[in-house]
C-alpha cells in the first residue's frame, strides 16, 4: 500500500486532534480561570530506503545522503497557558477571589487535594469555606489559641462561620477617661444638683449601664467635688442610689471648707414636744414622722435629710457642727449631727474647766428650726478636683498632686458581673468658656482600651490582599478567622487537568508538600469581589481553526489521491 496513505490518514488524525483542542478552547471562552490548550506536531517515524554514504578520496565520488520517507505526523505535545492570566470580571461577591501571579487556591473533596485558580467560593451550610462549582472545601491554617496568629502547619478546611465565631464576646469596662472644660462661671456647677455628667460602661455579660456624677463648685478657687449620682441600666431602672452608697475608692472624701445654715424646708416643722425620747416633726402634706432621737433608724434618716434638703442622706449624717464654748470663748466644741439630735451635753477635756457644759442643738430643751451652722461638711463619697488657678491645669485628686489622676469606681461589691473602673481626669481643664463646661466621661483609655463592650454579633468579612481572613462584628471588633493557603510548582504546566476547573499535581509538575505557602510569597495577592476569566483568545482560535481545517483538507485530499492512484494499479493488472 502506498505510504501517502498511512501519512494522510495520520494527518487527519492529528488536525483532528488540534480540531478538538480548538473546539474545547472556544467552548471554555467564558469558564472561570480557564486555562487555554495548544497543540504541537512532530513527525512520525522515518522509513529509511539508503543510509547516506561518505566522500571516497580514492574513487573521487561524492557523499550521497539518506533516503527517508515519512510516515506523516503525530501529536507532539499540548499545551497549558498556565502562566497567562484570564480577563478580570468585578462580581462585588465578597466571596469571589481572584489571585494574581502564579499561584493556586488548595482545595478538598475530603481525601484528596486538588489545585484550581477558580475563586468562586461560597459559605455553606456549616460555615465552611468552599467552592461554589463542585462544593470542595477551600484549604487553608487556623488560627493559634495561645498566639492569636496564623499557625501554618498542615492545611485543613476553613470553617469560618462557625457557631462560635458568629459572636464575639462582651468585655466589662475598666477604664475611663474625661475631658473637657470646666468653666468657674457655669451656673450648673453652683446649682443642687451640679453638672451632670455621664459615663456609659459595660458589665462582663455586656449590658450597658450609665453611671451619672453630680459635678459642683466650692467656696476654694479652682476646686470642685466629683460625686457618684446613681447608676441606672439600659431601662433607666436605678441599680445603685449614690445617696445611699458610696462607691468611690482609692482617695481621700472630701472635706469643704464651706458653712451652711441647717434650717428646715419650708412647710417641715418640729412639734413642740420635748426632749429625749421621741419628737414629732411635721411635714409639708400634713402628716408627721415619729424619730426616736435615741435610735433614729435608717427611714428616719432619710426622713430628716429631706426636711432640711439634703439629698444624699450620707451627706447629711456626715455634717460636723463647732460650738463656742460658753465658758471660754477660745475653746469650741465639735460635734456631729447624729449628736445634734439627740441633744447631748459635751464637757470639756480640760480639767479645769469640767464643769463647763454646752447643749447642742436645742433652746429651753426643745430643737431649732433654724439657724444652727455646719462647718466643713464631709461629702462621703465624694472627691476634690484641684486645678491651678493662674492656668487652668489640672493639678491632682484630693490634694494629692497630678500624680494621683484617677478615681476608681468599685463596681465589685455591686455585682460579680461589674468590673471596677479607675477613672481619669488628667485630661481636664478650667478655663473660661463663656460659661459652658464641656467636661465628658468617656469609656477606655486614651488608646481606647479598657472601654469594655457589648456582645458583637457578626456583620462582614473581610479577605486582605495575603488571604487572612477577618470577621467585623457589630460591637467595633474584629477577629482573625483564618487564611486562605496557596500552593505553587516548579512546573505548574504539569499539572493534569481533571475537570471541574481542578487541576491534579503530577511527577512532572511537583508534589504539594500539603502545607502551602502564603500568595504574598511568590509576589501574588488575592483581590475580592473579581473572578478570572477565561484567557483563551478568541480571534487567534478562529485563525487557527481556519488552518487546521485547511490542513485536514488537503490531508483528506491525499487519502483521495493515493486512492485514486491504487485504482489504477489494480485496473493495470486487469
């Protein structure tokens, strides 16, 4: 048979095969990542008829080459365009990643790993991480508990919306910091209640509380008291009542300089009844109070700070009184209030004037209403703010100097669930400010840290440019959930295809170590919200088209011709 036969019928297998190539290449135009093929021809075998023979000096003949005929072609090799990069195309799907340079995402069907540059992913119904074609998990290295970092040992699924990543837990504030100014002609500093200041703080379950502090001025320049007012929580149901309990620790009460005259609200009274035992007194509603004046109880105390306009019933019962004494006019008597009530005689310690009494509180044995004066009333549970006068600075606590900036706030022996918090003042000022104070509180340090929070649940994820993966909860945190792993080879072209936009490593191409390494390593990074598109090209395909089947053409052309030629051979014989 005639050899043009064989080398036909070979190159209509091999443009068939380039034919293929081609039609696969144009079917993937719009496949994810799709890497486009080629194909390479080499030659078949050669028939040699004569060996080429040398140049014969003797004889003076010339060398005569080989005779060979070829038996047509063959396959020679196809190729990936592994290394050029498809298209962009911007999804906006936080899930859909892109890797530029010339690394592959690692993926799982659950025993084996493949390789693909289709960044299609989704979160599935467990939180995983997977690829949206064929659901295989995306690989990739947790996070180490005692580093709170990547730990890039061998790579497994990333469960990123897992139950306990979906929340980030609450954190109890500890710190706090106030700022501003406060302004000496600000008329709320001087009012009852004083300034109101605010400080919103979280306990460890994460709920918010507001702690309130009554800010006012004193008789001493440059000095003010800072006082717990309640503590409400986020119904505004009072959990602690400064004016019952004292909360501040750490510094010193403080004691004003100040006099005051204790008289009685209008519309309160006392009875003309007597002392000792109880005595009647009178309020504005027309009802009375019965006080035993040797054992006023806890209501009874109340009772009498508001008659004679104290709010806070520590204040009150913490009241000092100084007495001249009748007998010498350089000695004086001190004395409390709880003493005042209950009318008692104070003699001397001086010997030689033992005899000299004074009776506290009381005309012809019955209580005044009024005109008895408090010196140096002992605010418990409260502080003294002092700034320099000249300018303005803030010089210390209680007197103690700019070293002590910090009043802390024992929220421990409210609840379990509180954490104490040392409040900062260093921050404040006292200047003028047309008569506007603008102190605030503040939680957190100057860094923002300490300020405690809520329980965040999850609202985003973020994938960074190297493939760590981060949650942003609805608290302001953030949490590293993980990072996506890369693989790279040697010889990435030889990597087999197997479908499913996956790639297999071969022995050609370079074993995965089942590690990886990260996508930054080789000069990649990971985009969000674009996929890779297709590279194959497609006006260079049709060109090819066109001369593969050109090629196929005139090698069916030769089958025909050789076809013909054999007919004649036979009908010679005929």
């Amino acid at each position: 048979m005639m050899r043009s036969m064989y080398s036909g019928v070979a190159g209509l297998k091999t443009h068939q095969t380039k034919m293929d190539v081609i039609g696969n290449n144009i079917a993937n135009v719009n496949t994810v990542a799709y890497k486009s093929q080629s194909v390479t021809f080499s030659e078949l075998m050669y028939q040699t008829t004569q060996a080429a023979s040398g140049a014969n000096a003797a004889s003076g003949t010339a060398g005569i080459n080989a005779r060979q005929i070829g038996l047509g072609v063959k396959t020679g090799a196809i190729n990936t365009a592994i290394d050029s990069q498809g298209a962009s195309q911007t999804t906006n799907n936080p899930f859909d990643i892109r890797i530029t340079g010339d690394a592959f995402f690692v993926v799982s069907d659950g025993s084996n790993n493949f390789f693909t540059r289709d960044g299609s992913f989704y979160v599935d119904g467990l939180g995983n991480l997977a690829m949206t074609s064929n659901g295989y998990n995306v690989m990739g290295w947790g996070v180490d508990e005692s580093t709170g970092d990547i730990k890039q040992d061998t790579v497994k699924a990333l469960r990123i919306m897992s139950a306990e990543n979906m929340t980030y837990e609450p954190e109890a504030t500890t710190k706090a910091t106030v700022s501003g100014i406060l302004d000496k002609n600000d008329t709320s500093l001087t009012s009852t209640s004083g300034k109101i200041m605010n400080l919103m703080f979280y306990d460890k379950l994460g709920y918010a509380y507001t702690a309130k502090f009554n800010v006012k001025n004193t008789d001493a320049d440059g000095t003010y008291t800072v006082q717990l007012a309640s503590i409400i929580d986020s119904e505004n149901n009072v959990v602690v009542d400064g004016s019952n309990r004292s909360l501040i620790d750490g510094v010193d009460s403080a004691e004003v300089d100040k006099t005051t005259t204790l008289s009685l609200v209008q519309g309160y009274s006392w009875d003309e009844t007597g002392f000792p035992t109880n005595t009647i007194l009178k309020k504005p509603d027309g009802s009375t109070a019965t006080i035993d004046m040797n054992a006023i109880t806890d209501d009874n105390w109340a009772t009498l700070a508001k008659a004679y306009g104290f709010n806070n019933v520590d204040e009150f019962r913490s009241i000092k009184f100084s007495v001249q004494d009748p007998t010498d006019a350089s000695e004086t008597i001190k004395f409390g209030i709880e003493d005042y009530f209950k009318k008692k005689e104070f003699t001397l310690k001086d010997n030689s004037k033992s005899n000299a009494t004074v009776l506290a509180g009381a005309t012809g044995g019955k209580l005044q209403n009024d005109g008895v004066e408090a010196q140096k009333i002992n605010l418990k549970g409260a502080v003294l703010l002092h700034y320099d006068p000249a300018t303005g600075k803030f010089n210390g606590i209680a007197g103690t100097g700019a070293e002590k900036a910090n009043i802390n706030l024992i929220l421990s022996a409210v609840s379990e669930n509180f954490e104490d918090i040392s409040v900062d003042f260093s921050k404040t000022t006292m200047f003028n400010n047309s008569g506007v104070s603008t102190m605030t509180a503040s939680s957190g340090d100057n860094e923002k840290l300490g300020a405690g929070r809520k329980l965040g649940n999850m609202s985003g994820i973020t994938i960074q440019q190297d493939g760590r993966i981060y949650a942003s909860y609805d608290n302001g945190m953030s949490r590293l959930l993980g990072q996506i792993a890369a693989a790279t080879f040697a010889n990435a072209s030889g990597l087999m295809k197997e479908g499913d936009n996956l790639y297999s490593a071969s022995q050609n191409s370079g074993e995965f170590d089942g590690i990886g390494v990260e996508v930054t390593t080789g000069g990649g990074y990971m985009t969000t919200g674009v996929l890779e598109m297709s590279n194959v090209d497609l006006s260079a395909e049709f060109t090819e088209m066109i001369t593969t089947q050109r090629g196929f053409q005139a090698n069916s052309r030769i089958i025909t011709v050789s076809d013909t030629l054999l007919e004649e051979l036979v009908n010679l014989k005929r």
